[in-house]
C-alpha cells in the first residue's frame, strides 16, 4: 500500500513537472482539511505523511500561553499543560497532539480533499512556468495556433499557452488552428490565473532571432546587428557590423545568391528587408539607411535634437522618401536622427529666401542710427534679424557676442529702441482706420436708398435729351459768310 501510494504521487509528478513534496504537501493539507470537515471542529488541524509506511498522521496544533491568559481551548494550551508533555515547553511554542482515531473520508471530506489537492497543484504548476519563462524574455518560441479569441491568437506552447494580441500580429500573416508558428516572448505577466505568456510576431526582436538562426556568423557574434527598424508586414531595415575586417556583415547576411535573407522572408511571409552597412559616421550610416535612394549631401542641423538635413536629386526625393514616408520614417528610426529629405530644387529656393531675408535685416541693422557697420555685421552673425529683437535683447545678451563690450551694447540697445520709438503707432491707426471703416460701413448702409436715387437721377439728366416747349426761344444761328461780308 505504502509502495503503491507513493509510486502515485511520483507518476503524478514526472506528469505534471513538479517535484514529489510538492505532492506530499498538497496531500497533507488535503488530509487536514478533510479532518477539519469531518469533526466541524475549531482545531487547527494538521497531518504528516510518512513515505516508508504510507500512513498519514493527524494531530492539532496548539499555541503555548500563561495559565491566566487561556481565551480558546482549541487553539492553545497552558504553560503547565504543555510541560506535562513537553518539559522544554515554552510560551509561543506550537504543541501538535496526535489523534490515535482516523476521521473517515466521509463523501463531503473527499470532495474537500480533492479540493485542496487540486488547488495546490495549480499553484506549483503556476510557479514552475513562471520560473520557467520569466528569464527567456525575448526568446524565439514555437508552438501551435489552438484557437483565435476576439482578434487575438491563442498559441498552444506545450506546458502552457501563450497570448498573441491583435497589435502584434503582421498584417500580412494568416493562421489557421493547427498552424506551425514561431514567435518572440516579449512578456511574461503575473496574473490571478497564474502567469500569462504575452508573444509577437510584428516586434523587431523577431526579425534579429531570425537572422540569428539564418546566419552563422551572427550566431558565433562575429556580425551583429546594431538596430533594427520594422514596419511589420511590409518592410524591415537591418544595421549589421563585423568584428572581422575579411568578413563582410551584409554579405554574410545576405548568403549565397540571397539564400539566407530569403529564408527569413519567406518566414516573414514575404516582407521586404534593408541590410544595411552600420558605420561611425552618421553621415555615411544615414546614406546608408536611406537605401536605394542616392543621396547629394547630408548636413547636421542639430545635435541636441538630432536632427539632420538630406538632400538628393529631383528625381530621387519620391524614392528617398518611400510610400507614405515608409523608407525616410523607417531609415531615420533605424540611426535614431530625426531626417529632413528635401530636393536640390528646394535647397536653392530656401537658400535665396535666406539670402534676401539676411540682406534685409543687413540693412534694417546697418540704419541703426551711430552704429558701425561691423557693429551691425556682430549683431547680424549672432542671429539678430530685426530691431525689435535688439530692443528685448538683455545685456548678458549683446556682451556676450565676441566684439561687443558693455558701451557698444548699451549704444546699440539706446538706438534700437529710439528707432522703434520714432516710428509710428501703428497698432492704433489700424483700430482708428477700422473704425473709420464700420462707420462708413453703417453710414453705407442708411444712405444706401438715397445713393441709389441720386444715381438713378444722375444717369438720367446726362442721357436724356432736352425737349423744345412752346416758349422756348430759338438759339441764335451761326453767322454766315454773307453775314460777315462788308457793306
């Protein structure tokens, strides 16, 4: 009995991976609860298992306290008590007394039991996956497509199950229940149900783990891959390096006649992918990045937000750019510069606008009354564009710009703001014309009839021609030669 007893429990456990106390544990408290049951008893009772013979010993435990202090029988014992049993008893000791008389596994007893059993299996079941997977976070799984649950897949990984949801599933993937699939476990959850395996097919750890199975080189870190940029579905952008001088990354990468990289693509379910050359120069990596499209020149335009200018041929700037800014969005995500694409064309218009604005403000800071000339070029080099900038300008300002000292500074912020005193107030003969403006409009609107009749008798008085009455007298006529002629 005893044998066959614990050739169970250890079948149980080489079944579902847990180790042989874990069973015996849940056995034991599944025994005590069924003891507890059955006696409807206040006892905190427990059991022991005992391997070589198979037995299950109940006892109750009981708590040591002062004679005086004794609220619960069931629970605790007096000090003088315990010594009759025990003689090194002392206060806060757990006493366990054992029941010669075993409680039947009554109906009721057996159910609880079970219970019990059940429970506590789940939780080391828990415990074991969650010790299994939360470190191979980032790890390629495969497994089994069970079943879909509002958009997101249920992927069946042998022990366990793992989630797929909807935002990191490829738009151009299907699956059907039954499918092979691989994916990358991007999370590992602790929830009430026990720890929930989150995987991802569109992550960019998936397209690395591939190359990382495809490629030797990579596997052996001989080439790795710096960065990765993917828009799951329709196109990937990879950053490889090579330890090795004679060994080339995009090379390696791309295998034999494209062998590796179209490995990976047909898992990928034909998804297009950019193996791209990484380099210290940010430079050469962004033209890099922006692959097939040439690039003219690329430019800094600011460390501090990282941000680069880009500029190509006419004809290359629809292919720079990509389908709805996928090739520029993906390259500049890729080299972590924000990347400003634009055409030769642009560049010159910019270029002039500039000019002409610079030329402007050359002669707007030029006419500051006693400033010289090189003074105005200082101000124009710091990027002082208009009048009204020097005015708000402080003093740590205009000082702090290599060639003026603090009287050249306070010489040009007294002309600049004589300058803008002087002009005139503008803000106000705008009001002062607009309210001209709505009582005209008013005035318009009242004469309007009047206008209209007097128009009206104009065009009347200047088309109409005069009709002869009957007083009217005759015009004189015009004198003749005979008229004129001497008498």
């Amino acid at each position: 009995m005893s044998n066959e007893l614990f050739h169970t429990i250890e079948q149980i456990g080489r079944e579902k991976g847990l180790e042989t106390d874990v069973i015996i544990q849940a056995l034991e408290e599944a025994y005590a609860a069924a003891t507890r049951k059955y006696y409807a008893s206040r006892q905190d009772f427990g059991a022991r298992f005992d391997p070589s013979t198979g037995v299950f010993v109940v006892f109750s435990k009981q708590t040591v306290v002062e004679d005086d202090d004794l609220a619960d029988p069931d629970t605790e014992i007096t000090l003088s008590d315990a010594k009759s049993k025990i003689d090194d008893a002392e206060l806060g000791m757990i006493i366990e007394t054992e029941h010669v008389t075993e409680a039947p596994l009554t109906r009721i007893a057996a159910q609880a039991a079970k219970q019990v059993i059940y429970q506590k299996v789940k939780e080391a079941e828990r415990e074991l996956i969650w010790e299994e997977y939360h470190d191979r976070v980032g790890e390629l799984l495969t497994g089994q497509v069970k079943r879909f649950d509002r958009g997101d897949m249920i992927v069946d990984l042998g022990r366990t199950e793992g989630v797929m949801p909807r935002r990191e599933q490829s738009r151009a993937e299907h699956y059907n229940p039954g499918d092979r699939i691989r994916a990358v476990l991007v999370n590992v959850e602790r929830l009430g149900k026990g720890p929930q395996l989150l995987l991802s097919r569109a992550h960019e750890i998936v397209v690395e783990k591939l190359f990382e199975m495809e490629v030797p080189e990579i596997y052996d870190a001989t080439v790795s891959i710096v960065a990765v940029s993917r828009d799951a579905g329709e196109r990937s952008k990879v950053a490889v390096r090579s330890k090795d001088r004679d060994v080339d990354p995009v090379g390696a990468c791309v295998g034999m006649k494209g062998s590796r990289v179209q490995a990976v693509i047909r898992e990928l379910r034909g998804e297009k992918i950019d193996i791209v050359q990484f380099d210290e120069d940010q430079s050469s990596y962004v033209r890099n990045a922006l692959n097939p499209a040439s690039i003219n020149r690329v430019a800094v335009r600011d460390y501090e937000t990282r941000e680069m200018e880009v500029i190509v041929a006419e004809d290359q700037l629809s292919l720079a750019i990509g389908k709805r800014g996928q090739n520029v969005r993906l390259a500049s995500k890729l080299v972590g510069w924000h990347l400003d694409i634009k055409s030769e064309a642009e560049k010159k218009a910019e270029v002039e606008a500039e000019m002409e604005r610079m030329q402007l403000a050359s002669q707007e800071l030029s006419g500051l009354p006693g400033i010289r000339p090189d003074v105005a070029q200082l101000l124009l080099e710091a990027g002082f564009r208009t009048i009204e900038e020097v005015s708000l300008a402080s003093m740590e300002d205009l000082t702090g710009i290599d060639g003026v000292d603090e009287e050249t500074a306070i010489s040009v912020h007294d002309a600049a703001e004589t300058v803008i005193e002087e002009r005139p107030d503008e803000p106000e003969a705008v009001e002062e014309d607009a309210e001209e403006s709505e009582e005209l409009a008013v005035e318009g609107e009242e004469a309007e009839p009047v206008l209209e009749e007097a128009a009206v008798a104009a065009v009347t008085v200047e088309t109409a021609e005069p009709e002869a009455g009957p007083d009217a007298e005759e015009a004189p006529a015009e004198p003749t030669d005979e008229d004129t002629k001497p008498e």
